[in-house]
RNA sequence: UGGCUCGUAGCUCAGUUGGUUAGAGCGCUACCUUGACAUGGUAGAGGUCGCCGGUUCGAAUCCAGUCGAGCCAACCA
C-alpha cells in the first residue's frame, strides 16, 4: 500500500487579512441560509437511487407561543437529520404546520374578539384587524364587549389568516437555528394534500369496519361544546365537598349517600351498594325515593362499590363520571341528561315518563330554580334547597379531589350521549402494544409509557368534533320524505372527489338545490380531531394511495423524533393508524426528547410565566451555541435551561474559527506525513471518529459531542497545535526542515477537516464558514460530505499514539514547573532534567523535537527511573533562558 | 395504588458490559499576554457517588430495601 501520495490539495489564493477577524454569527448565518437556500443544499433528490433516511418532522402547534423547547427537540431531530446526510443519505426531511384543531381556534377566537356561529350569514371580503392592536385585553374585560359573531366561512377565513403569520415566525426560527429541512416539502395539515389523505384514511377505516358512528356516552367539553377524547384528558386537583344526601326507601326507612356533585341529583337514575355491606344489604332490589324531586330509583348491588368510600352508598347519574357510564350500561338504567351541551341545565318536566315524580308539581317547582343554570350555580343553589328541605344531613366536607379537564379547557369535562364517529382501537390493544414494540424506542425506556397508556385505554377515539376549523368528515346524510335525518346509511365520496367538504359539496346523485329538504340530503358539519391529521404525518409526506412510488421509497419513515407528552396521542395514533391501513409500522425509530424546564426545574409553562424566548439567546450567543446546548442532552431527559451551556458552545465555535484561520494561514504546499508525532496524532483522531461513528450509531449523538470536543481541545489546539508550531511556522529552508513541516501541514490540514466535519451537525455554521476558506475545493457544501470514517486514514502509515501520549505528557509537565515558577509559559528554558520510565522515555524520543520547540527548551537531560508510572514525566531541575520581555 | 425516570464537586452533567487514585465544563483561587484565539492559556482547591444491607477478591455501576424529586396512569361516588 502506498502512503506516500499526498492527495492534500495546496490551500491556494488564501489571503489570511481577506478573512474576517472573528466570528460573527448573525452575518454568517444570514450568508449561509442564503447560501444553503439557494443551492438547494437540504434538498430531497426524488429519483435518486442512495437510501432514504426519512424523518416525521413534528408539524408545530403554530398556534402555540415559541420557546427554548421547540429549538431543543428540533435540534436534536436535526443533528440526526445531518448526521445520515453526511452518510451519504438521500434525507428526507419535511416541515409541516398542524394549523387546524381547537388550540388554533382558541387563539383565534382571542386574537379578533370572535366567536364562530353557523347562523350568521357569510359576509365577504370581511378583514378584521387584532383586537388586540386598539385594546387592551384588561379593556376588554371591564367594557364587557361582547365577542363578534363570524359565519363559519368568515371564521375560517381568519383562523387561515392568522396561522400563515404564525407560520411565518416559526419558518424564521427553524432557518435562524439552522434545521436543515428541505422547505420545497413544507405541508400544512389544513392543506388539500393533507385533508385529501386524512378523508382517504377515514374511507379506508369506513371500509374496514374500524370507524363507526355511535349515539354513546361520550367525553364532552362544555366551552368549546365539542366531544374529545381520552387521550385529551388531564387531571387537576381541585377543591370539592361531599354531601351527604338522605333518600327514602319506598316502603320505609332511609339512608344517606355521599356525593360530590348534588347538582346532578335529577338525573340520578339508580343507586348502589357493595352486595356484602351489611348497612345496606337490606336495601338491595328496593327502590329509593329521591329528595326534593321525588324520583323512584332502583337500588341495585356492585362489586365495584367501595364500603370505605363516603357512606358506602352512592348514587348514579347520567353521568357524573365514567363508572356511573358502566352502571347504566350494565343496569340499563333510564337516561336523563339533565345537562345541556353548553354545560347549563336544561329544561325537564317532572311528571313525565322519563322523569316520574312523587309530586310533579313540586319536584318542578324545585327544578326551575336550577334550570338555566351552569353546573357550578346550579350545585350551590341545590344545596340550598336540600338544606331547605333537611335531605342534607350534614354541612359539605370540604375535599381535594381530581377532576379530569378537557386539556387547557376551563370547566371539567361531562359526559353526554351524543352522535359521533369513533374509531375502534380498544379491542386491538394488544395488537397496538405489539406494533410499537417493534419500532426501536430511544431512550428504550419511553416504551414502556406507550405501552403503559395503550394497557389502560378504556375508550374508542373518538374522532369528531363539533367545530369548523378542520378536515371535514367526508359524509352525508339522505333525508327522508319528511325531512328527517338517516344517520343509519352515510353516503361516502368516491376517492376520486377527495377533498370534499360536505357543508359545500353535493353528493353524487344530488343537486345542492336538494340540501336541507325532504328526500335531499345534509353534509355532516363535524370536522376531525386534528389528531386524525396528524397521526398520518408520515403518509403525508409520502403521499401514501396519491403517490405510491414515493410511499413505497419512504414508508415506514425512518425516524419520528418527539417530546414524551404526546406519546399518548401523536405516537400512539400514528402506530394505530399505521398498523390499520397497511399492517405495518409507521417508522423504524422513534426518537424521544426531554423537556426544558426552567432553572428551578420546573416546567415551563405560559401560565407560569416561566416562559423562554428563544431568538434573543440565538442573538446572544449564536444558533451554533444554542445547537450545542441542545445537542449535549441525551434523549428522553429533561434538561435545566442553562445558557451557561451556551456559553460554552459559543467558545466551541470561535475556537473551531481561530483554529481553523490559524491552521489555514500556513500556505505551505503539504507533504507525505513522516513524523511519528504527526502520525500519532492521526492515529489518535482516528480513534475518537470510530467512537464519534459509534456514538451516533446508537443514537447518542450528545456522546459524540462530548468526546469530540474533548479531544479537539485537549489533543489539537492545547497540544498539537502547540507541538507542531515551532516545525510549522517561521524561516525553513533546509531540505529536512521543508519536509517535516510539510508533513505537519498535512496532518493539521487533515485534522482540522476531520473536526469540521466531525461538528458539522451540531455546528452548521461555524464549520460550513471555515469550511468555505479552504476546502470548498469541490464545489460542495460540507453538509453535502461524507462524515469521517476511519477508512479515511488508511492513506497515512498507522501511528504509534504512545508518542503523542508522551509528547503531552512531557509538554504539560514542563509548562506545569513553569506555571510553578511563576514564569512566563514562553520563557526559554536553558536545560531541564526530566526523570521518567525508561520506556516512557523511549516513546517520546521521536517528539523529543517537537516539545523542544514548543517548550523552548534548549537541552534536556534524563534520569531513567523504572519505578516510576508510564507516562509520567518530572521535572527535577530546570534552569531558565533570559526574559524576551526584558 | 401501580408503572417509569432521576439522585455523583457550589452549579450543569459524563461515567459504556463491576476493575487502579470517581471525570469534564462552569464558577472559585493563583499565575501567564505564548506565533489563531484574553471570546485565550497554565495550574490549584473542591466529592465518604441519597441512605442501609447483600452478592463479589473488588460496587457509583449488580440485587433487595429505604428516603427524596419528577413524570405517566388508576382511583376520583
């Protein structure tokens, strides 16, 4: 094999003084995100045959504030992303906006004081500016100005309008830190691509059987007045009472149950007791007689029933919670849904068949005082009246109770019997849990919370909301001849017409003339879960049933990068609705990242006002300081927001930079590398990228990171650097002197590529500016080359590293003695006695030279001492030159 | 109540399958302007690895327990 080509290429034309002085981030990341934008750097090649390497970008909540954790997980994604392009991977990496769906609408609705209502009439060209731009948010308050009401059109007219500004501010933050998207690919999950494919995954789950429309019980979200699903719920702990209620038993005698919710007292509809609790054991196929309304109820007998709990004896109403759901079911209880959708209690008359009363007229009489009413009026005013009475047996006992919300909504969730489309995922559990098992979890631990939730899910998902700003369900409804709705037989679009919108568009065989009339039809005015979008993220990239080449190329998706609280909804629908249509998983990898917290780690939190902006630490310290904190954590850990890391990454960069022009500014013509320091050193780095190589590997970039920093502080600029500069630079002339520094000038060269490639994941900046002063010899972007490999250094003779080893060895011991001696690191050294093993002294022999000149050191002199560990130098006495200074 | 994660220097964190004297950076202290970098360099102080047992020649690392922090879920009458 032959060592002695130098392929190096002479750093020609390179004047050092054209070169900027120092670094300045905010003028090279403009250059170069022109630069990359323009040459398309990041682009996908469709019909290039290299391997994809496939990434589930997280489309942003666009409706959501910016913070440090949106740059942390993206990053991370991001350092990945690089890493496989410069493995030579055709990288597929797309940006999507997830626009639609409650949050959006929310936002909406407070940015222009509107609200949406399906009666007022379209009002075109309508524009309204932000309300918040000519009052006050306080203003708002005390005026008491009522929200404008917008036709469903208008809403979404404006919802459309402000997500592209919104959009607008996270594009400026992905380019400023540096995501290396491809941005040709960018998608909203509004977008007619994106709701083509969300109705063609509802026709295909139709078709299958897995998606079903059900008159249930379901979660219902009283402000927004829309069903969710269980995977939105959160618990909060929040003040409460039990009251203690008497009820008759019919025939004699009475008893007391306890409840937190004395409101729902009209719709209570049974009442049970554990079979062996001797208190009520009597009672068990009696009828109770209700207070205050006088409602005959069956008494019956569950196992599930707590005697600990309360009184040991509860009622059960439609609904005041999931169990009282199961108790109806298996009970067959009556329904009475006292509560309206708008979260108020509905009209009742008592005396009826549904609501049979003992005194109808007073059971009434007690009822219009809470008719109409919130459901938090109406539990205040219901004590009252059972305190009135004496039913109430003793004052409320004031508890701390959870209470599941809607996430983010303000009241708690009820539950009422409404008409929506689910999709049935509780009786393929196991099926689910299996499938995400075979997709590879980084850190691996965060499967087990995947699982953890898929085990206890106890609901079907359900995927219809009551809004407007969303996908349409695909469907219509024929009317019959006297106008009524046929929700039995929904009437499906052919593939072919996808997207629809069924409020604007006709189904085959009728006229619009025909919506809304006897023997006509009505579109379904439900919109998805914004979840039934984006669990498709990889099929929208890939097209899926639209481009069935590219989904072939790109499906499974090779890497979902996301935070761990929506495991429960976005990697858990993904892996369901993958495993629905195709049987297959949706990606090889997922990747999962940690939470910022603040400094007091906490969560940050809006409400908290704990929140961190991200953009005014990218103008501080940079977008490659900013990459470095967030490329240093490991997955899956939540991480301390720390701009002292940043700090630290900054001086990454501007050592990379100095190095880089100090290295670059040698113009001599490189050489065959000869010097066993020079090849030592080789031999080391090579070592470090087969780690680096590895590190990356198995997912652990920030080992990467670490270690090589490490080394290029420790073996390059403190040491190498140091070692080769007295051979590198100044008058050479003889024949020798002109080889040995044209060998360290390869070897520096060498190195100082390897590290620019080596950070160029996590440092895009910074490495592709120094990159572009040397080694831009092809035309490439240094994001376009391969990532160092050790093969690399198979052009040079293999090094032995105990002399490097040596050589630092003996360097930090000689300026330790001068650090000792209060001296000037550049002092002369006249004669220095070194005593160290014989063998240690053996390797440093070919350095000798080297740290000579790097130490200044004129003559050294040895005591070989065998006792002594290897790699240990001493310095026993050492006699100093003159002062240059003086 | 169950599941998961974490507990290492003042701070932020490494520590790979158990193996010499437990590491880095920041911060702190002292010194040095040395040919790119003072946005630098050289050195120093600082830890009984949460606690208690066990396995082992040997434990920060493995096992059982315990305390503390956090997350997820169950219960929520």
């Amino acid at each position: 094999m032959s060592h002695s080509t130098n392929t190096f290429q002479k750093v020609q034309g390179l004047d050092l003084n054209a070169l900027p002085k120092s670094l300045e981030f905010a003028q090279v990341e403009s250059k170069l995100q022109g630069k990359w934008t323009e040459e398309k750097t990041y682009q996908y090649q469709e019909h290039d045959t290299r391997p994809v390497f496939a990434v589930d970008t997280p489309p942003p909540t666009v409706s959501g504030s910016l913070h440090v954790g949106h740059i942390f997980s993206y990053t991370q994604a991001d350092i990945l992303a690089r890493y496989q392009r410069m493995k030579g991977k055709n990288v597929f990496y797309p940006m999507g906006w997830d626009d639609n769906g409650l949050p959006t609408e929310r936002r909406v609705q407070n940015f222009f004081h509107i609200r949406c209502d399906a009666s007022v009439p379209y009002e075109a060209g309508l524009d309204l500016p932000p309300i918040l731009s000519t009052m006050t948010e306080k203003e708002l308050e005390a005026k008491k100005i009522p929200q404008r009401s917008l036709s469903r059109k208008n809403f979404i007219e404006h919802c459309h309008k402000l997500t592209v500004e919104d959009e607008k501010l996270f594009k400026k933050l992905w380019s400023d830190i540096g995501l290396s998207v491809d941005w040709s690919l960018e998608y909203a999950t509004i977008d007619e691509n994106s709701r083509k494919i969300a109705q063609l995954s509802f026709l295909d789950l139709f078709a299958k059987r897995e998606m079903v429309q059900v008159e249930a019980p379901t979660l219902w979200d009283t402000d927004f007045q829309t069903a969710g699903a269980q995977a939105e719920l959160e618990d909060r702990e929040i003040p409460g009472a039990f009251h203690d209620i008497e009820f008759q038993v019919e025939g004699g005698g009475t008893f007391t149950i306890a409840t937190t919710r004395p409101e729902l007292l009209p719709a209570c509809v049974g009442i049970t007791t554990h079979p062996d609790d001797a208190r009520y054991k009597s009672l068990i196929g009696k009828f109770a007689v209700s207070p205050l309304f006088g409602v005959r109820i069956p008494i019956f007998a569950s196992e599930v029933v707590n005697p600990e709990k309360g009184t040991g004896i509860l009622m059960v109403c439609t609904f005041g919670d999931q169990t009282d759901v199961q108790w109806w079911r298996e009970q067959k209880l009556n329904l009475r849904q006292i509560i309206g959708r708008d979260g108020r209690l509905q009209p009742i008359t008592f005396g009826s068949e549904l609501y049979p009363s003992s005194d109808a007229a007073l059971a009434n009489e007690h009822y219009q005082k809470v008719q109409g009413k919130t459901v938090k009026q109406a539990q205040k005013l219901m004590v009252e009246l059972l305190q009135a009475s004496g039913a109430m047996k003793n004052p409320p006992k004031p508890i701390s109770h959870a209470v599941k919300y809607y996430e983010k909504g303000d009241r708690p969730v009820e539950i009422m019997t409404t008409r929506q489309w689910f999709v049935k995922l509780v009786d393929k559990k196991e099926k689910i849990i299996e499938y995400g098992s075979q997709v590879k979890w980084h850190p691996e631990f965060m499967y087990s919370r995947f699982k953890n939730w898929t085990e206890n899910l106890s609901i079907d998902w359900c995927v219809s909301r009551q809004r407007f700003f969303g996908v349409s369900i695909p469907v219509w409804y024929a009317l019959d001849a006297n106008g009524a709705v046929d929700f039995s037989k929904p009437m499906l679009p052919s593939k072919e017409q996808l997207p629809v919108d069924p409020m604007s568009d006709c189904p085959k065989g009728f006229t619009e003339s025909q919506r809304g009339q006897a023997n006509g039809f009505i579109g379904e005015a439900d919109v998805f879960d914004t979840w039934f979008t984006s669990s498709l993220t990889p099929q929208l990239g890939s097209q899926w049933e639209l481009n069935p080449e590219r989904h072939r190329k790109i499906f499974p998706m090779d890497i979902r990068p996301q935070s761990h609280e929506i495991i429960r909804t976005w990697a858990f629908y993904t892996i369901a609705k993958a495993m629905l249509h195709e049987e297959k998983i949706p990606w090889k990898h997922i990747m999962i990242s940690g939470w910022v917290l603040d400094p007091d780690r906490k969560k940050m939190s809006k409400s908290k006002g704990n929140v961190v902006t991200p953009s005014q630490f990218i103008e501080e310290f940079g977008a490659d300081a900013v990459r470095y904190w967030a490329g240093l954590a490991r997955y899956g850990v939540d991480t301390a927001f720390d701009p002292g890391i940043m700090k630290i990454g900054r001086r990454l960069a501007m050592k990379l930079f100095n190095a880089g022009k100090f290295v670059l500014s040698n113009s001599a013509e490189a050489g065959e590398v000869t010097e066993p320091l020079d090849l030592a050193f080789l031999e080391k780095l090579k070592a470090q990228v087969g780690e680096a190589v590895k590190s990356f590997e198995s997912y652990e970039p920030a080992q990467a990171l670490m270690e090589m920093e490490k080394f290029f502080w420790s073996h390059f600029t403190d040491s190498y650097l140091e070692l080769v500069k007295s051979r590198t630079w100044g008058e050479k002339t003889t024949a020798d002197e002109l080889r040995v520094k044209a060998s360290a000038v390869h070897a520096l060269r060498f190195g100082l590529k390897t590290f620019l490639k080596a950070f160029a994941p996590f440092l895009p900046y910074t490495t592709e500016e120094v990159w572009s002063y040397a080694f831009q010899t092809e035309g490439k972007s240094i994001h376009q080359c391969l990532y160092p490999n050790v093969a690399e250094f198979e052009v040079f003779k293999p090094g032995d590293a105990l002399v490097f080893d040596a050589a630092i060895a003996t360097l930090s011991a000689i300026n330790q003695q001068k650090t000792l001696s209060k001296v000037s690191i550049a002092r002369p050294v006249t004669l220095i006695r070194l005593k160290a093993n014989p063998k240690s002294i053996e390797s440093l022999m070919p350095a000798l030279k080297d740290v000579q000149g790097a130490t200044k050191t004129e003559k050294v002199e040895w005591e070989p001492l065998g006792s002594m560990a290897l790699n240990e130098f001493s310095v026993v006495a050492i006699e100093y030159g003159p002062d240059q200074k003086a």
